[in-house]
C-alpha cells in the first residue's frame, strides 16, 4: 500500500485493545460540509452568520473561520455540485454546533436571523446551554449555542450531571441586547 494510505475496515468491537481516554485539552478543530452552491453557502455562514472568508480553493471550496483562525467551516462542491440535500432519515452528521462566547452574542445571531426572516427549526434551553436550531441552504443542521458557566449546570443529588430539553426563553435571550 504507498504511504498515506490505509485500507479501511469497519470494526464494530475489539475487545483486546487497551482502554483509552482521549486527552482533555481535545478540540473539534473545525467541520468541512459538503455544499451545492457555494455563493448560497457563504450568504448563508458569512453574509448572515458573520463569519469571516479566510481563503477560496478555485470556485469549488471556501474557508471561513471567526477570529483569524486558519478555519472553523470549510464549504466545498467536490462531490455535491449542484445536489439535493441528503435525505433526512440517513446516517450523517446531525448538526455543526457553533458555540458563541456569550449569551449577548447569541442573542446577537437570533436578532439578525430574525431580521432576515431566516427560518429557525428550534430553541433550547438545556440547562448547560442555551440553543437555537436552524438548517444551512443545503439543510445541514446547525446549532447556534452558549454555555452557561460550569458552576450553574443542573447537577443531581448526587453530583451528576442532568441535561434536559425546554423551551429557550426567547424574550429573555433577546434582553440582552
């Protein structure tokens, strides 16, 4: 096999390998979504979103990040050009979460969805997090999200953590700004 190459196999179990726990300083580094249209995409992640364009490959894939990062979201039609979205009851990725710094910031991206009249498929509270849910032009699912700080995470009585699913009080997220 030349190098850089591996054969892969799908392996369902193996129970001779050592147990491992990834380090605690791992990141999801960025996500790479395959796209129909590529303008239609950037309107999307860069016109509405607000991220920034880092770097074009030809006419066929972007790279756009927040903060100068080298990026966060690459958008490419290598195999999609032109495509339907995949269909929903299929495996794939369920939704790219975009974690915003603050609850302001978040009620920043509701408020220009809003004003867009962009249609948002869902809203969150999850005890952990505060979400709003919505589908890229390619109905990708994305998740616009903050983190409430460690220190107000619903814990059980006996320490554990305990996530739930309830409404996001939109009122009270747009108050911030």
């Amino acid at each position: 096999m030349p190098f850089g190459v591996i054969k892969s196999t799908p392996i369902y179990l193996m129970a001779t390998t050592p147990s491992y726990t990834i380090p605690d300083q791992t990141r999801i580094g960025h996500v790479h979504l395959k796209v129909a249209d590529l303008n239609r995409a950037l309107a999307f992640y860069r016109d509405l979103l607000g991220f920034s364009l880092v770097t074009m490959y030809g006419t066929e894939a972007a790279f756009i990040s927040a903060g100068g990062y080298h990026h966060h979201i690459g958008l490419n039609t290598w195999h999609s050009k032109g495509a339907p979205p995949a269909p929903v009851r299929s495996p794939g990725l369920y939704h790219t979460a975009i974690l915003y710094p603050t609850r302001r910031d978040l009620a920043v991206a509701l408020k220009r969805l809003i004003d867009a009249k962009y249609p948002i498929t869902g809203a969150s509270d999850h005890g952990v997090s505060e979400a709003i849910y919505l589908n890229d032009p390619d109905q990708n699912g994305v998740e616009l999200y903050w983190d409430r700080p460690r220190e107000e995470w619903p814990l059980d009585d006996e320490g554990n953590l305990t996530m739930f699913t309830h409404a996001l009080d939109i009122p009270g997220l747009l108050g911030e700004l």
